[in-house]
C-alpha cells in the first residue's frame, strides 16, 4: 500500500479544497465504519484520507421553521439522541439507529452511509420516504440533491470531482403525519437487509393524504416507490389499498439472488414490509408508540 496522507478539516472549504488537490484519490472519513474496513480489505486506497468530524457544521443537527438539517457527519448515536429530530422523523431516527451495534452508532454517521451508495444501506429508504435533501458543496459551489437521486449505483454516488456531502435536510413535517422504517435480515442484528421499506405518511381524519416509499436492498439504487404511495394515497389503509401498495413494491423490485434471500423471496417481502411499515407510521399519527425495530 503506498503512503496515505491524513488531513484534518477545519472547514467546509477546506475538506473541499483538499479533495479537489487530491485529485480522485481523496476519501471523506465521517465515522470510518465503511472506509477502514475497506482499505483494510484493500478494495479502497486512499491517497488523501480527510477527516469532516472537527468541522462544526457536519456533526450538528439544526432546526429551522420545523426543518431539521443534520450535519453529514454526525454520529448516529448523537441523532437517535435528539428529542425533537425523534418525535417529528422516528422512522428516520429508527433506520439511522439500526446501522450496526452501540460501538459502531458512536462513529456511523448518515452521510457515511449515503455516500458509501450500498443498495441495502438502512438509512436511505427511510431518507427517501421522507423527501430528504442533500446538500453538496464542491470546487463550483453548493447544490441541492433530491436524495433518491444521489446514488446512481452500487458504490457509486452523483459527486463530481470535489465536491463532498455537507448535510442531509428533512422537510417540516405537516401536522398529522408520521413514518416508519422496516428492514428484513437474517440474524436479530448487525447484518445487511434483505429489503429494507422506508414509508411516510401524512394523514387528514382517517384518510391518507400523502405519501412517500422509500425500497432498499431490492435494485442497484434504493427506489422511490410512487405507484406505492398513490396507492395509499386517499384510501383509509384498507386491505385492497395496501394490497395494491405491496403489489407495486414488489413490482419495482429488481433483486439479486444471494445467500440472503432469493428473488422470490425479497420480491415478496418487500410488499409485506410495507404493509407493516405503513401501519406503524399510521399507528404513530394516532399517537400509538412503536419502539424502533432491531
Ligand atoms: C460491524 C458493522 C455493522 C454495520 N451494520 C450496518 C447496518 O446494520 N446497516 C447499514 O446500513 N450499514 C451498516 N454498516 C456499515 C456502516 O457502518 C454504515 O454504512 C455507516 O453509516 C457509514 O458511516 P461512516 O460515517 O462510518 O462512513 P465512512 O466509513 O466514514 O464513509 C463511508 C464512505 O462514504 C464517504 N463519505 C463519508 N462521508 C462523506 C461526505 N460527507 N461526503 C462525501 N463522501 C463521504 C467516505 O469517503 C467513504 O467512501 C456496518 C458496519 C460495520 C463495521
């Protein structure tokens, strides 16, 4: 392995700086979950490692007019820790708090687990339903990208050269409204799913109004699922409304076959996760609790 440089940032525009001087072989480290045991295994050789976790703006979570805006590096722990982030996206809390053990929550943060583009990343179904925002910044400036839009395959993100994650923006959340996060794996914990369901709904009395459904681990990329959510959309959950959205989760399915589960198999848990899924974020409207699921 050739000699690796380590650089501190300060500031945005200087881990900015450094990944552009880096030249492609520039790497981010938030949490290092990922990356270490990447370049432990050698699939990843780092010319410059830049670490994000002394810049202030990526290891904070802010509120604004109901808008929470949670820095790209900051630890899971410290986001399933937030009493206000908790109440208004507990399905987003939920999927974030389900990536690894307590050790790895103290480090795995949810820009690491965007950026490192794993179709079974638990975070970003749960993102995606929430109509999630990335925030990137790169030698051109800052833009703006709908997250399901941010990963365009396995291991594979919308960067350009440069440019870096600075934060991850959740919309303010309308009132009755609520979202869960369900994920299939073999074990009880610390495996990768199978299907992963990230459902958002937004409820007036007993009929839904909106909807959004995030698909992981199923296709290259995690899906957004609008056949799913129009199907949800103006009925009361009813058995034929969320048979239709189960139906066209497991449409939208393009699964590998491996010792995880078969096509077969994750074709068809990926409609009964989201019944499941929507239900709890439904039950959460009515105030009923669910504690999040391991
Ligand atoms: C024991 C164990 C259990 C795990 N369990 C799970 C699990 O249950 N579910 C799950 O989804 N994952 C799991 N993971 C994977 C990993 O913990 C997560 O993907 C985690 O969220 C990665 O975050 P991080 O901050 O550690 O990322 P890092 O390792 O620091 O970074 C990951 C990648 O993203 C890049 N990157 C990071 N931040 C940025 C940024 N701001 N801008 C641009 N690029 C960036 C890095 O350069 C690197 O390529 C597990 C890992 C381990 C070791």
């Amino acid at each position: 392995m050739s000699e690796i440089q380590y650089r501190t940032a300060k500031n945005i525009k200087e881990a900015v700086t450094l990944m552009a001087a880096a030249k492609g072989k520039g790497y981010i480290l938030a949490g290092g979950t990922d990356l270490l045991v990447q370049m432990k295994a050698g699939t990843r050789e780092p010319g410059t490692i830049i670490d994000v976790k002394k810049i202030p703006e990526m290891v904070r979570i802010t509120e604004k007019g109901g808008a929470f805006t949670i820095g790209a590096a900051t630890p899971a722990a410290v986001i399933g820790e937030h009493p206000t982030l908790r109440k208004a996206w507990p399905g987003v809390v939920e999927a974030i708090n389900l990536i690894g053990s307590t050790q790895v929550q103290g480090r795995a943060s949810a820009g690491g687990n965007l950026c490192n583009a794993s179709p079974a990343a638990d975070s970003v179904p749960a993102l995606v339903a929430a109509g999630c925002v990335v925030r990137v910044q790169g030698p051109e400036g800052k833009r703006d990208i709908p997250v399901e839009e941010f990963n365009v395959g396995p291991g594979k993100t919308s960067l350009k050269p440069g440019e870096i994650v600075v934060s991850l923006t959740l919309p303010k959340r309308p009132k009755n409204a609520s979202d869960a996060y369900l994920r299939l794996i073999p074990r009880t914990e610390m495996d990768i799913a199978v299907v992963g369901v990230g459902v958002s709904l937004a409820m007036k009395g007993d009929k839904v109004v909106d909807a959004r459904v995030g698909l992981g681990a199923v296709a290259p990329t995690v899906l957004l699922v609008d056949k799913a959510a129009k199907a949800l959309v103006g009925s009361t959950l009813d058995d034929a409304a969320l048979d239709a959205a189960a139906q066209a989760c497991s449409d939208a399915c393009k699964p590998i076959d491996d010792k995880r589960g078969t096509v077969k198999y994750r074709t068809k848990i990926a409609g009964v996760l989201l019944k499941r899924a929507a239900m709890i974020a439904r039950d959460r409207i009515n105030g009923i609790e669910h504690r999040g699921h391991r």
